[in-house]
C-alpha cells in the first residue's frame, strides 16, 4: 500500500527543497532530493546550530532531528501532507532570520 504513493513522498521532498532553497542560510546537497529525502547544511553564516534549530522549531510544531552540527536531513513520508512542507518551510525560514 506504501509503495503505491511513494511519487507523493518524492513530490513533496521536492516541494520542501524547493521551499528551502529560497533561504540564504541553507545549502542544499548537489541532486537532492533523489528520493524523499532533503539533505542540506547550514551556511557559514547561519547564526545558530542544527541542535539549535531543531528546539527552536518544536514550539513552532516542527519536529526535526539534526544530523550533526550543521547538518540536516528531512524525511517526507505519508504524514507529511502539503501543509505541513509549507510549515516547515515557513518555520525553518522565521528560525533562521
């Protein structure tokens, strides 16, 4: 049954790509996304760490796990619905400005 929506995952991880791309303090990895997957780091310039960035976002109801430092990677999946990339996107841009 998952599998059968899996093209929905991957458009919504290039729609949160998309999104995240616009913010200055966020570098996305070369080709991402391939799958459902984002991947990105902070710029040099981004103020705060991912640890950081990650307490920042609970009480704007995003919840995200650092990959290290200043590294990120998000998961698209079916919970994850149009709404919630466009509050992710919203949310990681008022964190990081």
């Amino acid at each position: 049954k998952m599998t059968d929506r899996l093209g929905e995952d991957h458009a919504r991880a290039r729609r949160l790509a998309d999104g995240l791309r616009q913010n200055d303090c966020i570098v996305l990895d070369e080709g991402t996304p391939a799958t459902n997957m984002v991947f990105f780091n902070l710029a040099p310039h981004a103020r705060l760490s991912a640890p950081q960035i990650c307490d920042r976002l609970e009480p704007e109801g995003i919840l995200v796990s650092d990959s290290g430092e200043r590294r990120f990677r998000l998961v698209t999946h079916y919970w994850i619905d149009d709404a919630g990339v466009d509050r992710t996107v919203a949310a990681f841009a008022k964190v990081l400005h």
